[in-house]
C-alpha cells in the first residue's frame, strides 16, 4: 500500500459497496451523472498484473454497480473503461475501472464510443470534411495563446466549430465581441450543440443588447448573468467539449469584446483533457459551481429592462480594459425603399389595410417591412414566413430598427406569444389551435413572406383570422411563377413594384454576365416525381467526373476569383468539392450533413480570399451577405422560381472593385429547365409565362436587341439554344391556356387557381366556349380528387352560376367571401354578423371603401344596402338562372342547400377559387376602364436605332393595331402599331422614310434607347386624336440643385444634355422636355432692345418678359402657355448682375416653376409661379420686394 495512493487511503464513507477483493466508488470527477469506479483493495498497477480472481471479482461488480446505477437514474447505455499505463492515459497506478452511464443525447453522435480515446478516430463511420480542410488540428498550437501576433478569436472560432458543448464564463460583454462569433455559435446550435454563458453586471459593464443579441439566437443556449452585489466578478474561461476532438478549455485575460478578442495583448492558456492535469476537470467543476451559484441569475427580457433602467452611463475611468461602445446607428433606407415607403403610406391614407410590395432579390424586403412597421401606430408585428431560416435573418434585421423591443420566435420549437414581434413559421402558427390562442385583434402590423401555391390555404386562414390595421406582401418572385398568389390574398393593391433592371440602374445592384451552358446530362431517364427529379437518380447522373471537369472548365472561362456553387444534394456538393481541391482549387461543401465544412468559416474563409469556392445546398439562399462573391454556378435543376432568383441574387451585392457578377448556368433537356429561362427574363424583358414569348425573347436575344441594362449581358452558347427551343411547345393562341395550364401542373405537381391563371395573363372565362365552365374545364383536365368531382356532380350548377353571375358592383362576392370567412358555406350567418364580416373585408381596400362610402361605417344604412341588392338578389336568383341558391328572414341569411361533411372544405375551397377570381377581375375591370385612354411605352433599341415596346396588349385596353394617325409635335404622323412595339412613325401614309428614330433623339438625345436608359413615352386620347408625348424618366432625374450656383455652361450637363453657345448665349432655351429661362436681373450693361421687365414679384412669382417679336399664339407663345400638358419642365435660372470680377457670373438655379398667367403681345410678360419660395436669406440679393 502506497500512502501517495489516493485509492489505498480513500474515506470509508465514499465506498458505495465491497467485498474482500475490490470495492466501488462514486468518481470524483464525474464523465456523467452516475459514474462509478471498480477499484481492487490490494495496491496493483494494472489490469494485466492483477490476478484471475481479481479480474473476475471486477466482473462481478460490475455487474452489481450497473444494477446499482439503474436503481437510482435513468440510463440507456454504459461505456466501460480501463486505461493501462501513462501512454493511454493512466494517471493513477491502481487498478480502476470506470463505469459510465450514458443517456441518449448526451452527445450529439455517440458512435465510436471508447474509440473516442484518440481524438477524430472514434467515429469511423463519419467522414471527413468534403474539400480543403477549414478546421486544421491543435498538435502544433502553443498551449499559451498571447494576443496581438496570435489573438484568441481564431483559437475561439476553431473551437466552437469543433465543439458538441461549449461553456463560456467571461466578467463583460459587449455586443463587437457577440459579433465575432455569433454566427460560429449559431451553427452550434444548430446542430444540436449546447451553449451556457455565465457573464457579470459588475460596474454595469456588460451591454444589454450583446445580452440580447444571444437571446436571440434561441436553441439550447442558457444565458445566466452574477449579480455583483458585493464582490468583484472576473473570471474568463471559455470550456469546448467534443466526440472527435479533444476537450479543451482556455483560462486567461480575454472578455467577449472585439479588442479583447481580436487586437489586445491578452493571454489565454490552454488545457487539454487529459488524466495527466487535473486542470481540465478544476475548470469544468468550477463553472458547474458558478452556473448554479445563488447570485446567478436566469437572464430573460425582464432582468434585461431592469438593468438596462439601473445602469446608465458606464464609466471609462473605473473600467480600464473595456472600452465604450458607441451603438451602432441603425441603417437608413435607400433611394428605392424610400419610394416603397412613401408607396405604403400614401396606400393607407388612401384607405387600404392590405398591399403587394415586390422588391429584387438584394433590394432588401424585409428591411422594408422593418422601417415600415416601426411607426407608432404599430407597436405589435407578426412577421410569418414558411422557413425558420428567414425568421431568424428576418428577426436579425428587426433588430436593428427595433433594438430594445422584445422579439420572439413562434415555431415548432420556440414559441413567445406575449412578444412585441413574432416571427412565426406559417406550418405552426397556421393551425386553428395555434390561432386561437391569439384574439383576432392582436396584432397592430402583419407581414407576409412569398410563399408556394401549396401553402396558399394555410395563409388564407391566417390572413382571415386576424384584423391587422395593415396587412404587407413581400415578394422578389417575377409574376407568379411559384404560384403562390400573393397578390389576390393583398386585395389586388400592388402597391409598389422594383424589379432586377431598376436595381442595378439606381446603382443598388451590380451588372451581372450570365451564361446559359448546355448540360450533357440526359434528364429525360430521371424519375420526376411530385413536381421534382429524385433526389438520388439526379444526383448520380450529375456527380460525375466529366460534368464536374466541364464545370470547371466554365468556371476558369467565365468565373471570377469568389464563387459559390448551388448543387442537388449533399452527396453532389461533396464530390465538387472533393474534384475541386484535387485539382487545386481551394473548395469545400456546405449543407447539413456530416462532411459539411463549419458554415461561418466558410463563409470567412472566401470573404477574406482563402478559400475559392463554396458549394451548398440551398442553405445559402437567403441571407449570405458577402459582397464580393462575383460568380454563381448553376449545377441543379430547380423547381422554384423564388429559389432560383434567390441564387442568382447571392452575387448581386455591389463591392469595390466588383465590376459584375457572372453566372454560369447549366441548361438541360427538360420543361422544368425552362423555369430558369422565365426567372431570368421576365423581370428584364417582361417575359410572360407561354412558350412562345420564350421563343420570341431568344430570337431578340440574339439579334441583340433585348435592351438589357447597362453593363448585363446574357449569352446562351448555341447547343443550349439548341435545348431550349427543342423543349418550347409552341401552340396556336386557342391553345394557349392548356400549355399554360398543363405547363403549371408540371412545374409545380399541382393544379393552378383560376386566380393564378388570370393574374397570369389569361381569362379563365375563355373555357367556358370549349369546355362549358371552369369546373367542368378542371374535371375535363384529371385533376379533381373523388370528393371534388362529387362536389361538382351535386353542385355544379351553383358552382357554375358563381362564374357567370353579372357583376356591377362587388357585392355579390363580398357577401360570399363573409360567408366562406364566417365559416357560413354552407350555413347560416345573422344580418349583423355579415354586416360586421363585410365591413371588415371592405375596409382592406381603398376601391371596395369608395364603393361602398359612407354606407360601410354606417350600420343601418349598410344593414339596408346589402339587404336591397346581394341579399335580394340571390334570394331571387337574380344572375343564377332563376334558381334560388339563398333565403333571408330578416335575421339570418342562408343556404338552400347542404353538404356533406366529408365534401365541405372541397365545396368551401372551390367556392373560394371562384369568388377570389371574380373580385379580382372586377377590381381589375375598374382600374382598365379608368385608365383606357393612356398607355405608356419604354424606349429600346433595336439594330442601333430607338423602337418603342408597347404594354402587354392583354392586361392594356385601348392599344391600336396597325397603321393609325398620332399627333406629334403638334403634327399628324402615320404610326404603325405592331404585336409588340412601335418601330416605324412616318410623316404621312405615303411616306417611306422613318422618322421614330429623329423623334426619339430629338425628344431624349443621341442616347434615346441605348442599353442603361429608361427613357418613355405616352400615348393619351386627346378629343378623338390619339397623341404621343415625351414623359419624364424617374430614373434619370436632373442633378441640379435647388439655390446653388452655376456658371451658363454647367447648366446643360446636369440635365444630360450638350453645351453649345450658339444655342445657350441666349435667355429662352428649349431642349425637350425642358426649357431654360436664363435671366439678368440688372440690365444697364445689356443692350437698350434687351432690357425686358424681368423680376420677382413675391418670394413666389417670377414677372419674365418674353423676346420682343414673340406672340401668344406662336409656337413659342402655345409651348410657354402649354407646358405642362406637353411634359415640358421650365427651369429658372436667375443672375444679379452679368459680370463678376470681370467674368460672366454665376446663375442661381430657382427650380422648376408653372405658368401662372401673361398679359400683352411682343413681348408677352409671363407671371411663373414657383414650386419652392427664395429663401429668406436671398430675398435682397434677388430683388424680391420687403413685406411679400
């Protein structure tokens, strides 16, 4: 017996049970909650020197200590454990063996088990990272770490991406240093790592909002804070626990700050888990003692409000080594979201509760929604999305507009009812259980995320439930092509629309070069199952050695020096990663599976230039932000037109040095190919869904006559024209809802809406001539479960007459949709409680509110109104070929008729297709009619002269077909209107000669249709002519600034035109759409026949004298007097003097002004009327007379 020996000496009272030859403990340091220790009585060394009896009495306890163990816990598994000799460990030479228990989840991959003796070697079923290894091991690392040359942060961020568990006990936070490492302990989390964090309020240091910044990241992450009431709080260890690597902890100087981090002299010192230092298991014990220790306190938003109030001001003189943050200042909207936002507010003073909003991808929704729901009147949101990815980035961003409210999840893991925010997945919070335990009035501001068409039902009865005072639709999807019709659920109110062309001309976007390559692989001997390819066949036909050698061939081509792949599966990004770095090519795979590398150092890693490639699988589709990314790969099919545009905006972030994105896109012999071609062109070329438009925007493609902004090109290698044509179905125009139709159901496995149809561009009415109704159309078509076709069988000619009904107002479908929401259909509903449902759904919509005026917050006179024409006249059958389908008893509207249960939510769903189709198409009618005298048409360019491109024709009343007389400049023309464009304007029928182009130059100059400009025209019925007109391009505004100061021959330039003194040396300019009055106020240096009465009136009206041979009705006198009918602006620049220092002096520049009235003949004397009043500062300088 060694008297040094722990186990020869060990207290009588820490043995749990002996006998005569070994004896079992309770171990010290537990593994786990349970562990035991077979220890023999006699002083032996190790297993092999202990005698038979010994080894067998150990046996035998083991036995006994496992009975023991599942007496007193729960246990679902033992580890059994000896380590003989230092070399494996053996740090007490006395014969033990550890018995451990373990519970599932312990860890989150216990495969390997004991293996896990030798770090990374334990699990030989999981495999390495695919690629260029991010996560090197720690054999040669210094155990000291010191800062500056060495800081702790990569030591920190290696860690956490190796770690199952980590547990950090730091004195201060500060939100730069959660910023370090947020998205390194994100992916911990989310693979089902735990994070504890045990930080300090001594001197009230650490930041509420870095507190807050963890909470948000939700997960298993347990936040506790010591109150330092009265000691100091210093410690500052940061603990890793891991199945393939070793267990580490580091205790030193470091806080989580960014200098203590990143750039301080700080040392950490490092311990590994090993039997030899009792080091690694002191520090762990010691952060269990101080995670439950009575002054550690649960940190949740109550205690953060309250140390927030009792903080205040941190001084710097009593905390040395943290320096103040200053709060980051939260963003500002830019050009476009300011438009959108002027959009939302001026939709609800109109009196709209509900509108579409449709932004690019990179034109930044959701930051929209968050600057647009920050007003007062909403102080409760609910932001639903259908994937908990969005609600985390989107909660991010909230943040920053909203940073002390309280946010919360509500998902099938984490639910925060009682939160000022709540981003809710739509799969949980759509559930009627879920529903109901909020009251329909809870929230003040909803927005609503693109979704898919399958989801369409499920937001329906969310939208339905509650009574928001604004309901936001946020889409980047061109047109429908996901179906999921966002638009019909918003009340048919677009409110404002962006797409990729107007973000890359405002400069928000960079310009991409995409390039459509052919893909080899046959898709045609893939399985298409539900709307996609198998996973697993497609992935081995694409995981190939001569794709990926091809892909990398257009990378070198085309790519750029930081690209990010998007590939089928896990199994394909891993091969492109593996082929990649085998031919130098520093690459890895992302996703969520096992030879993922760690996300966050991905990222990193090719942010700062150390890595080339990512490859992923659709895990970066929203929310990557690394701006200088410059190439996309397009390695999949995609079914999604949200996902694919989602891709290509990853490079669409603009950087320095970044002169444009390049996508490399692979094109295969499949329909469902053609969704990338829509997805691309459609918000360039305003591509619609058939076939031949396709067709039709390939050939202009080629001929180069697409008009793509400036800087984007689009190039389709021949083969893959090739493809795309061999895959167009081009019908006759009769057919072309059946190729829409049949084009959709196998896109997306599922049937279209007539809603969805006819926000597409086509009329569902259209089949009533070959098909009888739409009803009868959709079972013609297959589609209809047994219980839709029995629904149909039984009330088809209910169904049927909801399609045909006349419609002067909306108030036949307003009084069905009541029903559907009141759950009345079939049923009954009270006059009250439709009154009250009605009102409800009208006051969502400006143009249902001025229908109904003051009727609809009056309730007797709407009670009346609806009883006198709905009510009566579906009673009647009024529109339904007499046959009566309702009665009223003047209590309770209701159905004639029932159905079945099992059919019902078939019934309810068909009813609700029909009545959304036939107020969209109402609403729709209404704004045609109002504005079918006036159609605008953009400039393009078309074999190097100014065409222009007309409206569609289907959603456009009162365009012309072929040759038709226009008034132009006060001239008849001859101008030809074909399918699509405008491209010849002749002075007369008889004339050959094509005068569009010297029309456009002379209205827009010799940039009029080239690729970057977005100048139009209109065309407007006046009397019975119909007349073109120059309009102001938005995107090409003046740079002139209000009261400054230009000299004569800087004035041109600013709005885009060219200096010529001939033309400029005078007072009255005219450049269309402008004309320039350049006035001297004081004449004495100016010829006696040029002294014109010019001066100011008031601050705000200008007297100007026109030349002396000029008369009201010449051409000059009707354009003075007519400028505003004409889309002429008039701009006044007005002078003191005409010399300054002996140089000709400035003008200042007085803005915009209108005709206001003129009096006499050669000269006229004009009064203008000014937009903005002189400033008072300017008021003498200018003459403007005291006291006006």
């Amino acid at each position: 017996m060694s008297s040094e020996c722990p186990f020869c000496s060990v207290e009588v009272s820490r043995i749990v049970f002996h006998d005569d030859l070994v004896y079992a403990l309770w171990d010290g340091f537990p593994v786990s909650e349970g562990h035991l220790l077979i220890v023999t009585t006699r002083h032996v060394s190790n297993w092999f020197d202990a005698t038979k009896e010994e080894q067998l009495a150990i046996l035998h306890a083991l036995d006994r200590g496992r009975a023991l163990i599942e007496q007193r816990y729960s246990v679902h598994g033992f580890n059994i454990g000896i380590n003989v000799e230092t070399a494996a460990g053996q740090t007490v030479p006395h014969l033990h063996v550890h018995l451990i228990p373990r519970r599932e989840g312990d860890v989150p991959d216990p495969r390997g088990g004991v293996r896990h003796v030798i770090p990374g070697r334990g699990n030989y079923l999981k495999t390495t990272a695919a690629g260029v290894d991010l996560l090197p091991g720690t054999a040669t690392d210094s155990l000291l770490v010191r800062g500056t040359d060495d800081p702790f942060l990569p030591h920190l961020r290696a860690c956490l991406d190796r770690a199952d568990k980590a547990d950090l006990a730091v004195a201060f936070i500060l939100r730069s240093g959660v910023a370090l490492v947020r998205e390194h302990l994100s992916d911990l989390l989310d693979r089902g790592g735990q994070v504890r964090i045990v930080t300090g309020d001594y001197l009230n240091v650490t930041d509420p909002d870095a507190l807050i910044d963890l909470l948000d990241l939700g997960g298993n992450l347990q936040l506790r804070i010591f109150e330092a009431k009265t000691t100091s709080f210093h410690p500052k260890a940061y603990i890793f626990a891991g199945a393939d690597h070793p267990n580490t902890a580091f205790v030193g100087s470091s806080n989580l700050t960014m200098p203590a981090l990143r750039d301080g002299m700080e040392w950490n010192y490092r311990i590994l888990h090993s039997d030899t230092d009792r080091g690694f298991g002191e520090v762990t014990k010691a952060f269990e003692d101080l995670f439950v220790h009575p002054d550690t306190r649960v940190v949740d938003q109550d205690w953060i409000d309250a140390y927030r109030e009792r903080r205040g001001p941190v001084s710097n003189k009593r905390i040395v080594e943290v320096v103040e943050e200053t709060p980051e200042p939260p963003p500002k909207p830019h050009a476009i979201q300011e438009e959108a936002l002027a959009a939302l507010k001026s939709t609800r003073m109109a009196g709209n509760e509900a509108g579409l909003v449709v932004l690019a991808t990179g034109l930044g929704k959701t930051w929209l929604a968050a600057f647009d729901s920050t007003s007062e009147m909403f102080p409760r949101v609910l932001f639903v999305a259908h994937r908990e990815e969005i609600l985390n980035q989107a909660m991010q961003t909230f943040r920053r507009i909203r940073p002390n409210a309280r946010l919360g999840l509500y998902t099938g893991t984490d639910k925060t009812p009682d939160a000022d925010v709540i981003f809710a997945s739509i799969q949980t919070l759509g559930r009627a259980r879920h529903l109901n335990r909020f009251e329909r009035d809870r929230f003040d501001y909803i927005v609503i995320d693109e979704f898919h068409h399958a989801a369409a039902k499920t937001y329906r009865r969310l939208i339905d439930y509650f009574t928001p005072q604004f309901l936001l639709g946020l889409t980047a999807t061109p047109e429908r092509m996901d179906g999921g019709d966002l638009l019909g659920l918003c009340q048919e109110n677009l409110v404002y629309r962006k797409d990729l062309v107007a973000g890359i001309e405002a400069n928000l976007l960079c310009p991409f070069h995409y390039f459509g390559v052919p893909d080899e692989v046959d898709y045609s001997n893939i399985p298409w199952r539900s709307a996609k390819f198998d996973e697993a066949e497609l992935t081995n036909a694409v995981a190939t050695t001569r794709r990926a050698e091809n892909a990398l061939e257009q990378l070198r081509l085309q790519g750029g020096t930081r690209a990010i792949g998007f590939c089928c599966s896990q199994r394909h990004a891993n091969f492109m990663a593996d082929f990649f770095t085998e031919k130098g090519v520093r690459a890895v795979a992302v996703h969520s599976g096992d030879r993922s590398a760690p996300r966050a150092s991905a990222i990193e890693a090719l942010t700062s230039g150390d890595l080339d490639i990512i490859f992923a699988v659709d895990m970066f589709n929203e929310g990557l932000d690394i701006p200088n990314i410059d190439t996309v790969l397009m390695l999949r099919p995609t079914e999604s037109s949200t996902i694919w545009m989602q891709q290509f905006g990853r490079g669409l972030r603009r950087s320095d040095g970044k002169e444009n994105l390049k996508v490399i896109d692979y094109i295969g012999n499949h329909r469902a190919f053609l969704l990338k071609i829509r997805s691309l062109l459609q918000p360039i070329m305003g591509l619609k869904e058939s076939d031949a438009e396709i067709s039709a925007a390939m050939r202009l493609l080629q001929r180069g006559e697409a008009g793509l902004p400036e800087g984007c090109n689009i190039t389709y290698e021949l083969e893959a024209i090739d493809i795309i044509q061999s895959l167009l179905r081009i019908r006759p125009e009769d057919d072309a809802i059946l190729a829409f139709y049949e084009d959709f159901r196998d896109r997306h496995g599922i049937r279209p809406t007539a809603i969805e149809l006819y926000h597409s561009g086509y009329n569902p009415r259209s089949v009533r001539r070959t098909h009888g109704s739409w009803t009868k159309f959709l079972r013609s078509m297959g589609d209809l479960s047994p219980s839709e076709s029995e629904v149909i069988a039984s009330m088809g000619d209910f169904l049927d007459s909801l399609e045909s009904t006349e419609m002067t107002k909306s108030f036949k479908m307003l009084v069905l949709q009541a029903m559907l929401s009141h759950g009345a259909m079939p049923g009954q509903i009270t006059i009250d409680q439709l009154r009250d449902e009605v009102r409800r759904i009208a006051q969502k919509s400006h143009k249902l509110r001025a229908e109904m005026g003051d009727t609809l917050d009056d309730d007797r006179q709407l009670k009346k109104s609806l009883e006198d024409n709905p009510i009566k006249a579906w009673r009647d059958g009024r529109g339904t070929g007499g046959e009566s389908y309702f009665q009223y008893d003047g209590v309770t509207f209701a159905t004639r008729f029932s159905v079945p249960d099992d059919q019902a939510e078939d019934f309810r769903a068909l009813v609700r297709e029909l009545v959304d189709w036939r107020l969209a198409e109402y609403l729709d009618r209404d704004q045609k009619n109002s504005t079918s005298t006036r159609f605008v048409c953009r400039v393009i360019h078309s074999n190097g002269r100014p065409i222009l491109k007309l409206p569609d024709r289907e959603k456009t009343a009162g365009i012309p077909s072929g040759w038709v007389d226009v008034l132009v400049n006060e001239q008849v023309y001859a101008v030809n209107f074909v399918t699509q464009f405008v491209n010849v304007i002749r002075r007369d029928r008889e004339s050959t000669d094509n005068v569009l182009p010297e029309i456009m130059r002379a209205w827009f100059g010799a940039s009029a249709g080239q690729r970057g400009t977005r100048f139009q025209v209109t065309f407007e019925t006046a009397g019975d002519q119909l007349e073109m007109k120059p309009i102001r391009s938005e995107s090409n505004p003046s740079k002139a600034e209000i009261w400054r100061h230009y000299m004569r021959k800087d004035i041109a330039p600013l709005f885009g035109l060219s200096f010529k003194p001939g033309k400029w040396n005078k007072g009255f300019v005219t450049a269309n759409p402008h004309i320039f009055l350049l006035v001297t106020l004081e004449k004495k240096s100016l010829n006696e026949n040029h002294r014109y009465d010019d001066r100011f009136i008031d601050e705000r009206t200008f007297q100007w004298q026109s030349q002396n041979q000029t008369r009201t009705n010449s051409k000059d006198g009707r354009l003075i007097r007519d400028h505003k009918e004409r889309g002429v602006q008039v701009h006044l620049f007005v002078r003191k003097q005409k010399t300054l220092d002996q140089k000709g002096a400035p003008f200042v520049y007085c803005g915009e002004v209108d005709f206001e009235q003129w009096e006499g003949e050669q000269p006229i004397s004009v009064h203008w009327k000014l937009r903005d009043p002189v400033p008072q500062a300017m008021r003498q300088q200018m003459g403007v007379p005291e006291g006006t």
